[in-house]
C-alpha cells in the first residue's frame, strides 16, 4: 500500500506512526524534497537552453530553493518571451508578473497559504507582521518578541500555530520559512499591499521590479566572493545560537576574534575562531575530503583539548565514506555543501551554488 502526503507533515508522521501502525505496522517513509542546485541548473538547461544566462538561471535557484513546481511555472512562463534570448528586462518582468498578478498561478498559491492561516486561526492579530518580519530576515525569538512588543506566551503560541500549518519551521535559536519563495513573496508583494493598501497596480509592479532587481544584485555580489570569504562572513554572523543538523544540537556561540591558519594541503583552511567560554575550531575545505584531512584536523584540534574546543569540519566537495566514518571516530561535526546552505538560508544570505 501506497500513501501520497502533500502537506501537514508533522500530522501525517502522527497517523503513521500512531493511528495506521496498529493497523497496518510500521510505514517506509520516503520524502520528496527539493531540486539540489547541480539538478535543479540541469533542469534550467534542458528546459531553457541558452536562452537564459547562467546567471538568471543561478538566481533562479536561489529564489526557489530548486522548488520543482516553481521552477516549472517560472520556465514556462519565460519560455513565452518571444525574443530567442532571454534579457534582463524581460527576465525581471516575468517574475513580476508571477509574483505580482492576480492571474498567476504563484500569486494564488500564496494567497491560499494566507488564507489557510486565516481559516485555521482563530486570532490572527500579529499573524501579518510576524510572517513579514521573519521574511525580512528577524528569525530568532528574542528579535521577534522585541520588535512586535508581545509578550513570550503570545509569541509562542503563534509560532507554534504557524509550525503546524507547516507555513514556519524551527530548527534551534530560529523560526524561519522553509518555502524560500513564499518568504520572498512576503517580503515583498505581501509588504506592501499591508503597508501600502491604496498603492495602484502599476506603481506596485515597478515597486516589486525593484525588489527583484536588489535580490538578484545581492545574489551577484556574493557570487562574486570565494565560497571561503563567504563562510567567513557567516561564522561572523553566530550569536550563541542553536542548530539542529541530523539528531545533533550544535552551539554556535558569537565568536570575539579570528584566526586563520593554513593547512598542508593548499586546498584546506583552518579557522580558530575565540568565543566568551571556549574555542570554536573549524576546517574549511572546497574540494572533496580525504582521511588524510580528518586527522590533519584532529591533530591540530588536539592543541586545543584543555580549552573544550568546538569541532567542525567543512567539504562543499563532499567526502568519501572512509573520511565521514573517521570523521564520527574522532568526534567531529561533520558538513556538506547542504549544511553550509542550510545555515546561509537560517542567516538569510545567499546560497552557494
């Protein structure tokens, strides 16, 4: 037997687990999730071709998070310019149009997020404000509770109503939208049609056109920086907060001075980075991992033993399983290219593609 969940996940885990297992047993959960970056570019290309700068197309990635019913509604819409090359006028246009319009079918499917908020709470005061604000960027609790003046109780059961309509997700120090282009959406059209009821169309759809133009040059502008320049900057961004990855809880704690040091392999970083209570030592590594790396780390760590040091070990080129086994040997975090983006997404930076 086959079920096939679209939504409400958490709720769909309680039926299997609870209710259909005294039935049927235990369930094989199998979950869909979204394009990676290398598969969700090979879409683009066999859909788009050349008409579309690699650019546009990376910044596509990035606004989607590699939704693929997203990425379709958006090809197909761009596949409707008439000229054979795609520019950036008419690139930015097309999003408008789908963000922006009525008619859209994006435009609609959020709509019907806002309206299954509505349906499902019965007080929907600060609901509107909150979805801005952590759309905006203002994920951890203590932020949202200051900016909207509430108090923890009240802040706490609407996070948690959110959480169950599957509209927020938590994961350690933050609540965040795990639709990337909803939070977009949000910060954007949803913004200004609150803050600027009366505004007319046209005036909204040059507003919205501008918005899109600033995400895709602060996408460009951090393509532009090394993947190393641009983990640094976001080890900068910790404030002794939390994460989840896997089963594992990790403290990210606000780091007061950083070091860098080289490695034997000219491809391997190491960081030392000096937090309030102990050290935070990190090894960042572009191509893929080798055992050699891992103890390279693990020995470096070990000058570090009396300050209970905090150690990661970073690959965007992933690893093979004898590096990952050692990794777990030696009691090291270990991160992929996901992680590193999933962390990008929690800070609202851009995505390493």
């Amino acid at each position: 037997m086959f079920i096939f969940i679209s939504r409400s996940k958490k709720e769909a885990e309680n039926i299997l687990s609870e209710e259909l297992n005294l039935i049927f047993g235990s369930f094989e959960k199998i979950y869909l999730g979204n394009f990676s970056p290398y598969y969700a570019l090979t879409y683009l290309n066999n859909k788009l071709g050349n008409r579309l700068e690699i650019s546009f197309k990376k910044f596509l990635i990035e606004l989607t998070d590699g939704f693929p019913l997203y990425l379709e509604i958006i090809t197909n819409e761009l596949l409707k310019v008439p000229k054979e090359k795609i520019e950036f006028e008419s690139f930015i246009k097309k999003l408008s149009y789908l963000l922006n319009s009525e008619k859209s079918c994006l435009y609609q499917i959020f709509k019907g997020k806002l309206n299954l908020i509505k349906q499902n709470l019965k007080n929907i005061f600060l609901i509107n404000p909150l979805l801005i604000l952590i759309s905006s960027g203002y994920t951890r609790k203590k932020e949202l509770a200051s900016l909207l003046k509430t108090d923890s109780k009240n802040l706490n059961n609407k996070l948690s109503k959110l959480a169950e309509l599957n509209i927020l997700n938590k994961n350690g120090s933050f609540y965040f939208l795990p639709n990337k282009l909803f939070s977009f959406w949000l910060s954007s059209v949803f913004k200004i049609e609150i803050e600027l009821p009366l505004v007319l169309y046209n005036d909204k759809e040059k507003i919205i056109e501008k918005k899109i133009k600033e995400k895709f040059e602060e996408s460009e502008e951090a393509r532009k920086k090394d993947s190393f320049q641009r983990f640094l900057e976001l080890v900068q961004l910790f404030k002794d907060d939390t994460i989840k990855t896997g089963k594992k809880l990790i403290s990210l704690p606000h780091i007061k001075r950083l070091k860098i040091v080289p490695a034997r392999n000219k491809n391997m970083k190491f960081i030392i980075g000096e937090a309030k209570r102990y050290y935070l030592i990190l090894a960042f590594k572009e191509d893929i991992a080798q055992d050699t790396d891992i103890l390279e780390f693990s020995t470096r760590c070990s000058y570090f033993r009396n300050k209970q040091p905090k150690k990661i070990f970073i690959t965007l080129g992933g690893a093979d399983y004898t590096a990952k086994l050692l990794a777990k040997e030696k009691r090291l975090y270990f991160w992929e290219r996901e992680e590193v983006n999933f962390l990008l997404k929690l800070y609202n930076k851009p995505l390493i593609i």
